[in-house]
C-alpha cells in the first residue's frame, strides 16, 4: 500500500528514489500528481546516516508513522550533491515571476524533478512547449534550472543539418551541455532545449537534410543513447529534452480537429467516438498534422502550450510581475530622486493594450515602457542640477504613445 501524499507529508528520496515513509516502497510514478502538494523532500543520498535518523524521528513524533530501521536503499551509487528542495516554494517563486502560466509551471517542475530522480530511463519523459513569442517559454524553464541547480542549454534548432553534412549535428548539444555542467554525470541529467523546432519540419522547400532528417538524428538522442566525445561517453537516458516551437500550423491542426473541419486521421464514426478528437489540448497528431515525423512526436510524453498573453495578463503582469519590468523603472526613477506622480491604472491599462496590439508577447511591454521613460531618464541624469534635487514627473496614458508627454518639476523641499 502507498500512502496518498497530503500537503503535510514528508517524503524521503533514497538516492534518487522516491520512498514512502511508511511502507518503504518507491513512488515515483504516483509522486508525479502530488508533488507540488508536499511541504519537503529530504535527499537522504542512499545513506544510513546521523541526518536519516533525525529526520525518521521526526516522522515518527510528528506524523506517528513507524520508525524505519531498514530504510530502503535504491541506488548505492554515490550522488555528490546533498539537495533539499522544496517544489512548492519553486512553483510560489517562478509564478510570482512568470505570471499567468500556473499550471505551465507546475506541469514543467514535476517533470523535471521526476525526471532528475527517477533511476528508471522508462519514466523519463521529454517535453514540447507550444506557443507564440514572448510568452515565458524560455524564461520558466530558465528559472526552474536555475532554482533546481540542473545544467542547461538552449540550442536553436535552425543551425542544425543531418550528421556529415554542412551544419552543427545535434550532438553537438550534448556536448555543450557537458561543458555547462563541468561535470559528466551531472550532464547526464541536465536539460537540453531546442528551440524552434518548428523549422525542422517538412514545409517542401527546403532538403530534408536541414529538416526532417534532423528530427531522425535526434529519435535516438531523445530516448537515450551513448554519446561519444572526448571527453567521455554520456547517456542521453535521463536528459530531459525540451522542444520548442511556435508550431503555428499545429494550431491550425487543432483549430481543424476542433470545429470538425479536417480529417487529421479520423473516420467520422472515430470522431463521435473518440474523447481525443475534442480534446481542446494539443494532441500528438496536431504535432504529426503540423509537420512532424510521427517516430518524433512519439518520443514526447508532454506538450504544454503557453497562454498567449491578453490585455487581462498584460496589466497583471506589469502590476504583479516580481520582474515587472514598469515596477523596475519606477524604482530605478527613485533612485534619481524622481517620484512619477501618475494615475497608475489608467497608464498600465494603456500599455497592456499597446503591448497586445505589438504582437510579441510580454516582450512588447518591455519595448514601450524602455521607450516611454527614455526621455524622463536623459533629461534627470544629464541635468546640471545637483545631486540633492529631487523632481516629480508627471505622466499620463498619453506617454505610451508620445513619450515627451511628462511634466518633469523640481519639488519645494519641504522644511
Ligand atoms: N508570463 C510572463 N510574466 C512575466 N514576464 C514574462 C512572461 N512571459 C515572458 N516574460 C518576459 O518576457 C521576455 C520574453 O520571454 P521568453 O524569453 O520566456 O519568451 P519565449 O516564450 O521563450 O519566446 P520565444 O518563442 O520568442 O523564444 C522575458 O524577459 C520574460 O521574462
Ligand atoms: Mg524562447
């Protein structure tokens, strides 16, 4: 019997293994649901040490389970890196940063953690993050490597040909990979992104040497195979591979699939059959439609799409975002000795739908705040005044669009 983990239950990892408090038997599949839910994992590195015995008795005092004194031992292989993580508190920090993608961030946590834990290459799963530019496709992952201490790269697909000809191959990805991690074994369960995997697909006007042909050169990297370089031989077994791409005709293909439009492999009695085919999630043949060989598209066990961002997302990201871009400005205005005097819903809701309007993501808000306080940073920082002046600028909407729209004023000091 597995315990069904609450949010207050501990959870013990031998050495990679997850293991149950209670009955001592391994976890990892169930794990995957629950994890964020669990206030702590203790890596106990397959050891039978001072700090497991503490910790069991803990268990015992505070959730009255039996004491173990036979922990069970998955691995005797040794792990150099004694980790206490806690996925909650990563999911609480990267979605205060990455606003708006909550279930995008705890689906890609979980994989990663699991896929770092697991000793069995079986449950490891690649992942295909589907969605426009802009977004925080790169930027969540970015931060869940960082906070999870695992090496990383992110590769652009575009560059890449069939081995043997002209081009990087991707093994060569493997091998920057191990440059990153300093460290073979560490490499071992790092992260590999490839990043617009979208033009590696068949389009018919380019040589599949450049394209389809690479997703064949990648089927054996993705399911785990020896590499060799010189520095030494690296399995791909339990790298976590990450595809991205902005997949627009994947889009289409569900578009097809959901209004009944297309074919897309299914008879019209499948159709009234089949949950799949309504399924408002991307499914693997939306992949398959869009280009994609079906050997690759089966070698991915997940395909998250990132939510476009809306005006809605856009103000909470400029209000809320802990790299809210517009919150560091203001800050950084300060810092100058300026305090912007504004009627600050009215402003964030004219910059959202700019930012909308551009097309490019969260990166739109980015461009229009840069430009809207450029003139307000030239004009404090070469002023002749002195260092002790402070200023108030007053703005309105009107700045998004014209940004020598503010009124820069030296304040009365007041005494
Ligand atoms: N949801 C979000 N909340 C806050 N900031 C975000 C969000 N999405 C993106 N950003 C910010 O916007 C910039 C671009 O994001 P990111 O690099 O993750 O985009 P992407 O989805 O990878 O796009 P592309 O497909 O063009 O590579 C980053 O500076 C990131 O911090
Ligand atoms: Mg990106």
């Amino acid at each position: 019997m597995v315990k069904i983990l609450t949010g207050s239950t501990k959870v013990l990892i031998l050495n990679n293994g997850l293991v149950c408090p209670d009955c001592q038997n391994e976890l990892s599949s169930y794990f995957i649901n629950t994890i964020l839910d669990v206030a702590d994992i203790i890596s106990m590195n397959g050891y039978y040490n001072d700090e497991f015995d503490e910790y069991n008795q803990e268990l015992v005092n505070e959730f009255n389970m039996p004491k173990m004194n036979n922990p069970k031992v998955i691995s005797q292989e040794k792990n150099k890196v004694k980790a206490k993580i806690n996925p909650y508190k990563i999911y609480k920090k990267i979605s205060s940063k990455v606003i708006g993608q909550d279930e995008q961030i705890k689906n890609i946590i979980s994989i990663i953690i699991r896929n770092n834990m697991t000793d069995n290459a079986y449950v490891k799963s690649n992942i295909f993050l589907i969605g426009g530019t802009g977004n925080g496709k790169s930027e969540t992952i970015k931060q869940i490597a960082k906070e999870l201490d695992i090496p990383y790269v992110i590769e652009d697909s575009s560059k890449y040909t069939q081995e043997g000809y002209v081009g990087d191959s991707v093994q060569d990805a493997v091998i920057k990979l191990i440059n990153e991690a300093k460290d073979l074994k560490r490499a071992e369960r790092g992260i590999i992104i490839f990043d617009e995997i979208d033009k590696k697909t068949d389009n018919g006007d380019r040589s599949n040497v450049a394209t389809t042909s690479v997703q064949d050169s990648l089927l054996k990297m993705l399911e785990g195979t020896n590499i060799h370089t010189n520095i030494g031989t690296i399995n791909t077994e339990h790298i976590t591979f990450i595809l991205i791409g902005a997949c627009e005709a994947a889009f289409t293909a569900r578009k097809k699939r959901l209004t009944g439009k297309g074919k897309i492999g299914f008879s019209n009695i499948e159709k009234n059959k089949t949950n799949e085919y309504s399924n408002p999630n991307f499914i693997p043949q939306d992949l398959v439609e869009a280009g994609f060989k079906s050997e690759f598209v089966g070698r991915i066990d997940y395909i998250q799409e990132f939510k476009p961002m809306d005006k809605d997302m856009a103000i909470r990201i400029i209000n809320e975002s802990k790299i809210s871009i517009f919150n560091f400005y203001l800050s950084e205005l300060k810092k100058y000795k300026v305090n912007v005097v504004m009627n600050r819903d009215e402003v964030v809701e004219s910059i959202a739908s700019r930012a909308v309007q551009l097309g490019t993501g969260v990166r739109g808000i980015r461009q229009i705040v840069v430009e809207m306080f450029k003139n307000i940073f030239s004009k404090v920082i070469i002023s002749d005044a002195s260092a002790q002046e402070e200023y108030e600028c007053i703005i309105d909407k009107d700045i998004v669009y014209d940004n020598s729209k503010f009124k820069l004023c030296k304040r009365k000091r007041q005494n």
